[in-house]
C-alpha cells in the first residue's frame, strides 16, 4: 500500500494567516492526490483534484501543487469558515487517505 | 444535484454481518464508480472499495476477505456487506461517488453503525 503521511497533524492560525499543509507519498504517485475538507459532523468536501485543480464552487484562496512524492495544500488567507480537518487522498493505486490535519483557532 | 443516502441498520452484533444500501437520487448510477468509506469516531477517513456500474469491484486489501459491494442500477442503488465484524469495525459509513479519474465528487452524509452486543 502507498501511505500517505500529513504534516503537521494539526496546527493553530488566525484569520487571515497563509496556511501550508503537506502530504507526502512512500513511493510516486505522479499528480494522483487530491485534498480533502472535512468540518465536524459533516461529509468531506472535495477542494483539489489531481493535485493542483481547484474543485468548482471552491474559493480560489485554496491552491494545490505537487508531483511525485511531495504534495502541498495552501490556503492563502485563512477565513473561518476554514477551520476543518484536512486530508489528503491517493487514486495512483489501492486508495489510501493521510491522517489528517486539524487546522484550530490560534 | 446527485444527492446520496445511506440507510441501514445502526447496531450489528460481533460476528455478524453489516449491512448497508445508498441510495442514489438525481442523477443516474451509470458510468460512475460508487464507494464506500468509513471514518471510524474521531479518527479518519478508510477506503473500503468501489463498485462500476457495470459491477466490477476493487476493495481494499485489508478488508477484502469480509466485503462485498454490489449495485442494483435498475433502483439506482448499491449495497455494502461486511461479515464477521467486531467493535473495530464501528465507524461512520459513507457512500459516495466517484469521478472516472479518481476522486470523491459526491459523499453521503454517512450513516454511524456500532458494532456491540
């Protein structure tokens, strides 16, 4: 299986900070990541595709890039409607998720 | 709008058999992959498999000795069974849809079964 591994695991921010999460890949995955938002009690919420595509509907302060193995989500001016879980997601092979990263309420 | 619905039973004993139907409204279950995840309370989100709508299958490695996804297009549905579960096995379960090249455009609110006697 490919693991994907999220860093940090979770971090504080204000609003308006820039925010960067990454996601890294135990062996090449090209660009077949896509990024994930996920607030509490709800359904996650596809941002990113093929990790760099802005899902439609998603506000164009969140961007994505990477290939490879080294994959980052930005979100450029963090608003509170932000603060949610993030996860990161595979689809080279078996599908697999990263474990996530809490964005918290500095 | 695609809207998808899970429905089933939300207790099942160990050992037993999991059981769950998404409902697929608004839009038609050909030519998309449907999946099933499963986000264990306060933990993240597990890939179980996915069906075609022609009925091929890819599961998960790690469970693929205990599940069985199949699809009923003629209802716009598809079903998990899960056998032989334990407590491990308690999660939210959603169903979604997938996109040909690989990710999740649709979830299902999810529906929380708890494993325990």
């Amino acid at each position: 299986d490919i693991q994907l591994t999220q860093s940090p695991s979770s971090l504080s921010a204000s609003v308006g900070d820039r925010v960067t999460v990454t996601c890294r890949a135990s062996q090449t995955i090209s660009n077949y990541l896509n990024w994930y938002q996920q607030k509490l009690g709800k359904a996650p919420k596809l941002l990113i595709y093929a990790a760099s595509n802005l899902q439609s509907g998603v506000p164009s302060r969140f961007s994505g890039s990477g290939s490879g193995t080294d994959f980052t989500l930005t979100i450029s001016s963090l608003q509170p409607e932000d603060f949610a879980t993030y996860y990161c997601q595979q689809s080279y092979s078996t599908w697999t998720f990263g474990q996530g990263t809490k964005v918290e309420i500095k | 709008q695609v809207r998808l619905q899970e429905s089933g039973p939300g207790l099942v004993k160990p050992s037993e058999t999991l059981s769950l139907t998404c409902t697929v409204s608004g839009g038609s279950i050909s030519n998309y992959y449907w999946s099933w995840i499963r986000q264990p309370p306060g933990k993240g989100l597990e890939w179980i498999g996915h069906i075609y709508y022609s009925g091929s299958t890819n599961y998960n490695p790690s469970l693929k000795s205990r599940v069985t996804i199949s699809i009923d297009t003629s209802k716009n549905q598809f079903s998990l069974k899960l056998s032989s579960v334990t407590a491990a096995d308690t999660a939210l379960y959603h169903c979604a849809r997938v996109h040909t090249s690989g990710w999740v455009d649709s979830w299902g609110q999810g529906t929380l079964v708890t494993v325990s006697s």
